[in-house]
C-alpha cells in the first residue's frame, strides 16, 4: 500500500507579509501548525513533514523537514517537491501551504480519496474558477524525474508540470466544503 505523507510547503520568503508567515500566531498558534494539524486531523498521513529552506530547517522541532535539493533552491513550489519526490520515493504526497491556516481536514479526505483512486495523477482542488496546486496530492512513477526536467528546463510554474503529467481537479463546489477553507494568507491584511 502507498504511503501517505502529509506535506506543510514552508519555504518561501514571505517577502508581502513582512515576516515569516509560517510562525505569524494565528488563533493561538503558529500558522504552519494549523495545516499540520488539518493533515494530522484528516487520518490519511502516515506521517506529517514540513518543505522549508536552509534558513528555517531547524525551527519546526516537532516534524521532520526537507530542505529543497542545493542545484534547486530557491525555486518555488517546484524546487521543495522535487526534494520531496527524492526524499520519499513512490509515496502519495499530501500538500498544504502553510498560509492556508483554514484547510478542511475533511477536504483534505477527498482529495486522498480520488488519489487513491487514480494513483498516477495529480489531484489538484478547484474552487469555482481558481485552482489550488498548492492543496493537492502529487504522486506517481518517475514523478521525481518529471520534476527535475522542468526544474533544468526553468519551467518554474505548477501549469508546466500539469502540462507533463495527469492532472485531476476536484471541485470543492461538488462537496459541502465551505469556501472558507481555502482562504490563502500573503499578507497580514489578508487576515479577517
């Protein structure tokens, strides 16, 4: 059976919200604690990691983190799943941003579940018109090579992996998810 990891991306500089976003105290706790805890809570990790840089490898003592690969750093989203898909071979990873403070653990169940179902694509939320790549399950063979291509290619962006792999969108408007979950934080006004 596949592996699930629960992935919190943590790596950014946080440069429009002024400081680390990942430890801004959000209703009492760290931002990056309340979607490791949405993936803790959902029951489908087999363990939670946190993605971040070199500078911040040491500040999350109570996971495990992984830092991007040294010819990759520093290149987005793609650069910290490189490093995941090397760290953990032919496992299902379950990825949250740690701005995303609000994502549903049960949210996070759906999408598992179509992973399970469809084990070579990419399960990737949609909500109305706007994707979320960033809360998603990136999985199957050679997706590690896939990733690589585009990181030596300088095709930084999500579109251009979508381009090369299997991509699913599950609509978030299909299921009783409230749109609240998906509220994404990048600066500190974006806090209600």
């Amino acid at each position: 059976m596949t592996e699930t990891i629960g992935v919190v991306l943590a790596g950014g500089n946080s440069t429009r919200f002024g400081e680390d976003k990942a430890f801004f105290v959000l209703d009492g706790k760290p931002m990056y604690k309340h979607a490791a805890d949405a993936l803790e809570q959902s029951g489908v990790c087999d363990r939670v990691v946190v993605s971040t840089n070199d500078r911040l490898k040491t500040c999350f003592s109570d996971y495990q983190t992984v830092v991007d690969h040294p010819d990759f750093r520093d290149r987005g989203p793609l650069g910290g799943l490189y490093a995941l898909s090397e760290s953990f071979p032919g496992c299902r990873l379950l990825v949250v941003t740690c701005d995303t403070p609000y994502v549903s653990p049960a949210w996070l169940r759906i999408l598992h579940g179509r992973a399970v179902d469809h084990d070579e694509a990419i399960i990737v939320t949609r909500e109305a018109e706007r994707l979320h790549p960033l809360i998603a399950v990136y999985q199957g063979r050679h997706l590690s090579e896939t990733v690589r291509q585009l990181l030596e290619e300088n095709r930084l962006s999500m579109r251009a992996l979508f381009e090369e792999r299997e991509k699913i969108e599950v609509d978030a408007a299909l299921h009783d998810i409230d749109s609240g979950t998906f509220i994404n934080i990048n600066r500190k006004t974006d806090i209600h």
